[in-house]
C-alpha cells in the first residue's frame, strides 16, 4: 500500500469535483474546491474520520468494499478504479466478469433526476445504485448482500419482497422475472448467472414451474402498480434502458398520465425533505 500516493490521489479527486456534478445543491460559499470530506464519506458509506485520515495518509489499509464505495463517490472511470485499487495494495477487479462499477456518466445521470425514481441494476436484478426519489418509492435496495442482492431472489423466496405490489399483479410479474432471467442466463454464459437460476429451482417451486415453460423476454418497458405506505398507490411506467454489454439498466420511473402519481412523488419528496 502506498499511503502517500492514495492520499494524495483521493484528495487530488475530490477537489476535481463539484457539488453540483453529484447532485448536490450548495446555497453556502466554499472555501475549497471540490467536495468536503464529509460529502464523500457520505457517499461511499465510511466516517469521516476514517476517510480523512485516508487523506493524511495514516489511515489502515481500506478494504475492496470500501474501495468501491470511493470510486462511486469520486465518480472515477474504470482506470481510475484499477489505480485506485493498486495504490491500496489490492488486486484489481476482473474486468471480464461483471462486476459493481457503475459509469461516471450513469451516475451524474441519476444525480440529475432529482424528481424521477430512477436506479441502476444488473441484469440480475441487483440494485447498484438508486437515487433519492427510487430509495423513498422501493425503499434502500443497496443494502442487500449475497444472494438477496438480486431482486428475482428475493420475489421468490422472501415474502416481504412482494408487500408493496397489489396481488392481482404477482402472477404477471413472475412470469416476467423468469423470463427475462432465462434470457439473462443465456446471453451471459457465466457461472454467476446460472447459479442464481440454479439456487431457485431448489428453492422455490413456484420459480421451478415458471422455469419450465420456457418463456423468454428482455424486459425493456412496463407499469409497475406500488402500494406506499405513506402516499398510497403509484403507478409508474419503467423504462429500462441498457447500458453497453447489457448487463447493466438504468431504469427510468415515469408517473403514469391521469394517475395522480406524480403529486403523490411530489408529497413524498416533501416527507422525505422533513425528515
């Protein structure tokens, strides 16, 4: 580990960045470039003491999913990344497998969309990165580990995945998450992916079932009906619109026209600003 070097290279980051190039609105004057501290501990989920003493270099060797955190906060590029991780004497991800590197531009894309639920997923169904609004409707996807990251895992093997969504709709909306998971398996053609299916088919017959038939389908568009608990019913039209490779979305969150979503998104935001 050079200590040194990363410290300088994080501070060197940090003050490149603007507040409003995360997504912050700052109404006080700065007397240094770039970021605060804290702004970036918060975002990459660390103390700001730990973080700053990272800047001091004094700080222990950060750990790989620290690591991650900081490329997320600090908007860095894939190169930046592997740099990153070198100067902490780690090895570098694997670039040929997926991984949880989420672009710069897709990042400062949700920061703008501060009144849209919007998110960034794998083509698993894990929830790599969500914006305010998406926390607030959907609730902190970021938080699961292992194979509770994916949503598709979760729909079937945890009841209270299914809590907000009205049970007319479960049927359809399992049919459409095996599809479009039979495809993922597919097109990926690596062990992570077809574990998944794997681990489903053993846990959940329900899944089995729908597995059997076969039915294939990219999902790229569709209305997703949300029971809130605080501003009751939510229809949104989701838009996913795939990055290079495919194995990464950006899901887009529209209030259906007519609906009244979009004043209920309005009251939450203004919860969510109480709070």
């Amino acid at each position: 580990m050079d200590s040194e070097q990363l410290a300088d290279f994080l501070r060197v980051r940090r003050e490149a960045l603007t507040p409003a190039e995360v997504g912050l609105r700052s109404s006080t004057r700065r007397r240094t470039p770039g970021l605060r501290r804290e702004e970036v501990a918060a975002r990459a989920d660390i103390s700001t003491d730990y973080y700053a003493r990272l800047e001091q270099a004094r700080a222990p060797q950060p750990s790989p999913s620290v690591l991650r955190g900081l490329t997320r906060a600090l908007r860095l590029s894939l190169d930046e990344r592997d740099h990153l991780f070198r100067l902490a004497g780690h090895s570098v991800p694997d670039r040929r497998s997926a991984d949880d590197h989420v672009s710069p531009v897709l990042l400062a894309l949700l920061d703008q969309l501060h009144e849209m639920p919007a998110q960034v997923m794998t083509d698993l169904g894990e929830t790599l990165a969500q914006n305010a609004s998406a926390t607030a409707v959907f609730g902190d996807h970021e938080r699961f580990t292992g194979p509770r990251r994916s949503m598709v895992y979760r729909w079937f093997t945890s009841p209270d995945a299914r809590t907000a969504y009205p049970p007319q709709g479960w049927a359809d909306e399992s049919r459409a998450l095996v599809a479009d998971l039979r495809a993922a398996v597919v097109r990926r053609g690596d062990g992570k992916a077809a574990g998944l299916a794997e681990r489903l088919l053993r846990e959940s017959p329900e899944f089995a079932a729908l597995w059997a038939d076969h039915e294939v389908a990219v999902l790229h568009s569709r209305r997703k009906r949300i029971l809130h608990p605080e501003v009751g019913l939510l229809e949104l039209d989701c838009q996913a619109l795939l990055a290079e490779g495919r194995s990464q979305i950006l899901a887009l969150f529209v209030p259906a026209p007519g609906t009244g979503t979009a004043d209920r998104l309005f009251l939450l935001g203004v919860l969510g600003a109480g709070r």
